[in-house]
C-alpha cells in the first residue's frame, strides 16, 4: 500500500510536459524519493534532490499563478590537464575564460513578484533571500526579465556556507556568472549575459580574456598560477555562444585550502576531500611543469595544509574544546538567526546558536565523528 498521496502539482500534466518527462517516471521518482514536496516560504512546489532524466537536481517546480520551473543549475566538470582537454572539448574554436568565485551557488527568480534565493539543492535559503534583496536592485530587471534566473555566486566572510576574503568584496558580495531560461535552462551567451547585465548594473564575474584553443592552455596555465598567488579560486572556461558545456580549474592554493578545511574535521571531511585534491595536485604540477623550488614549494603546501590543521584539532579536542566550526552571519534580531539555524536542520546540518551581539549572529556547526573520534585515540582507543 502507497501511504502518501502523489502532490498535485505533481499530478498535472502540465508538470509532465514543462520538463519533457512521463507523468509516470515522475510518480516514481516521488515514491523512490527523488522529488519531495517543498512547502516553505510560502511556495508550494516540488524539490528535485537528484537528477532525473535531463533536469538537475535543485529542480524547483513551483506553483504561482502559473507553474514555474526553475531548474538546478548544472554539475561543472573539471579538466586534469588543461592542454589536451580543452583541445578535446572546445570545438567550437575559443574559450572564455571567466573568474570561478569562491563562494557558494545562488539562483536567483521572481515568483508572483516575489524575489526568492535558491541555493544548489533548491532550498530557499532565508539568509539568502534576505541578503539577495538588501545587496541587488533587482525589481526593474525582473520587471523586463521575468522569465531569467539568475545564477551567481554569494562571497565574501560574512558567508554561513563558504567564508573567503575577497578585497573587492568584504563582507558578503554577489558576482553573477549565468543568466539562464526558466524552464529550459537556456543560458545567454557569454557576451550577452554581460551586456544585459551592465544594463541594469548588475556585476557579473571577471572575464579574464577569450582565446583560441590553441594559445588558451598557456594563458590559463599562467593566469591561474597568478589567481593562486592572490589566494584565488581558479577559472570557468566557457564556449562563448554556451552551447558546450562549461569546465573548471583551480589553483593550487584553493586546493591547498580546502584541503585545510577538510583535515580540520578530519573524521567528518577529509575522506570526501584527500583523494581529488590530491590528484589535481599531481597533475597540476605536471602540466606547469615547474622549476624544483616551485615544486617544491607545492609540495610543502600541499603537507602542510593536511598536517597542521589535523594537529591543531587533536590539540584543541585534547584541551576540552569542542571540533566545530563558527559560522557568521548577520542578523536583525533572534528570530533571524534562529530561522537559518531551521533551514540549517533541513539540510541535516547540526547547529545552535552561540551568541547575538552587534548584529551579528554566532552559530556553531559542530563535527560530530572528528569530536568522538579524536576523544577515543587521546584515550588510548586503537584504530
Ligand atoms: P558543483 O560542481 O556540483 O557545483 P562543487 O562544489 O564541486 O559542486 P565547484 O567546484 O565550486 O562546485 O564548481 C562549480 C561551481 O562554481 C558552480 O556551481 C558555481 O557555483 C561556481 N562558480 C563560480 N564562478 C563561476 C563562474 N564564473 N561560472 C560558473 N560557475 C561558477
Ligand atoms: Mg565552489
């Protein structure tokens, strides 16, 4: 016996026909949960948590005053070796090269003329929301643009999910890099993302040059050895008329740091982490093919960015302190505060609230398994 009902925003067929998929595979992928309902915020809609045929998963079918579809925003894979993957890829001729930001992914939409942020799941993020609509004007573009999504990247330190320092940004920024279709998903070319976007004074991501294939690799190769010097993330490449699909690359010091991210937590993060770092790293330094003490220097980064951190953690465990994480964001008052520590719940994420104090909003994100964990080895427990 079904105990649940389909939802019946599920059941139109109009649903079935927006996202190009049998009413039937939609069903089962409700009962196999794959698509949830979502009702929050006042919407009410359905959640894809994975993909399903050819929509992303962070799908968001919503019921407005007509269905709206907002589609997750696509995996970006990633070249090892610039050189012959972009050779590969790119046929089309060119690459643009945009800044890959390091933050974390928000879709923006309007919905019955309200201003809603989506973050990668499809999760209205109420931080998000709030903060979307304090930083962007964003009425006229939504006015003239209904129909867009905009897909940016939310930076800076005042950030609950990815805390980076950028100079030009401070505490919490936007910098959009797509500017896609509701319901198809179709992106707007490079180009005329950015003029649209310069329109309404809206900042888009750098573009950092376009190159033919053939010369790209090394400018990449030196402009992404330039990003890491300044602490920076890494690059998107992109056809610019978007009608291949995007790649990234990275920096060794990004690997660097998440790789400090990852071993501060090691029990809780660091599986998921080691292994891909690692192989970027290798490959990395065999295409920069760098002098000894660049090398050299990569190595050294790269162990003590596994190391330090890991005994900084045994040390404050062994001193009585809990293995978490501060996360910062700013607040109006409680209720604020503990709305995101809800929406952080949702996500499974564990979190209380620490303090309240100049506007600002202390919540702790505790690492459970590298808490027990590391507790368990300091008293003797084998391994
Ligand atoms: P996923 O690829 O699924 O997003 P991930 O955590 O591995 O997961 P990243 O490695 O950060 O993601 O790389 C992809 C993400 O980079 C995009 O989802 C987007 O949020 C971000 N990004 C930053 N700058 C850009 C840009 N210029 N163009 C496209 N994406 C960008
Ligand atoms: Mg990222």
């Amino acid at each position: 016996m079904r105990e649940k009902n389909i939802p019946p925003l599920l059941a139109q067929e109009e649903v079935s026909q927006l996202l190009n998929v049998p009413s039937q595979r939609l069903e089962e992928a409700y009962w196999k949960g794959t698509i949830k309902n979502y009702q929050k915020h006042n919407l009410e809609a359905i959640q894809f948590r994975k993909g399903l045929g050819s929509v992303e998963a962070g799908t968001m079918v919503i019921m407005g005053e007509e269905i709206e579809v907002i589609r997750g925003f696509p995996k970006i894979r990633r070249t090892l070796l610039l050189k012959p993957a972009l050779e590969k890829h790119f046929t089309g001729g060119n690459v643009a090269v945009e800044e890959k930001m390091n933050g974390y992914n928000v879709r923006i939409a309007c919905i019955d003329h309200r201003i809603f942020a989506f973050t990668r799941g499809g999760y209205v993020c109420p931080y998000t929301t709030r903060k979307a609509n304090e930083i962007l004007d964003l009425d006229l573009f939504f006015q003239e643009n209904p129909d867009m999504v905009i897909c940016g990247e939310m930076v800076g330190t005042l950030n609950p999910y990815v805390s980076h320092y950028y100079p030009e940004v401070g505490k919490l920024g936007f910098r959009i890099f797509d500017l896609r279709k509701k319901i198809t998903n179709t992106p707007l070319t490079v180009m005329d993302k950015r003029e649209l976007l310069e329109e309404y004074g809206l900042e888009p991501v750098r573009l950092l040059g376009i190159f033919s294939v053939k010369e790209a690799p090394k400018k990449i190769l030196e402009i992404v050895k330039d990003l890491g010097y300044k602490d920076r993330e890494g690059v998107v490449m992109k056809d610019p008329m978007m009608q291949l699909e995007p790649l990234k690359y990275t920096s060794s010091q990004a690997q660097a740091s998440e790789l400090e991210y990852a071993l501060s937590y090691p029990f809780d993060l660091a599986r998921a982490f080691l292994f891909s770092r690692i192989i970027r790293e290798g490959f990395q330094a065999y295409e920069m093919a760098e002098t000894n003490d660049e090398l050299r220097e990569r190595a050294l980064r790269m162990g003590e960015s596994i190391i330090y951190p890991m005994l900084g953690t045994i040390k404050k465990v062994k001193e009585g302190e809990i293995a978490a994480e501060d996360l910062v964001i700013e607040v109006e008052n409680q209720e604020e505060a503990e709305e995101f520590i809800r929406h952080l719940r949702d996500l499974k994420v564990m979190a209380t609230l620490v303090e309240i104090k100049d506007g600002k909003a202390v919540i702790r994100r505790i690492h459970q398994s590298t808490n027990d964990k590391v507790n368990n080895y300091l008293q003797g427990g084998l391994y």
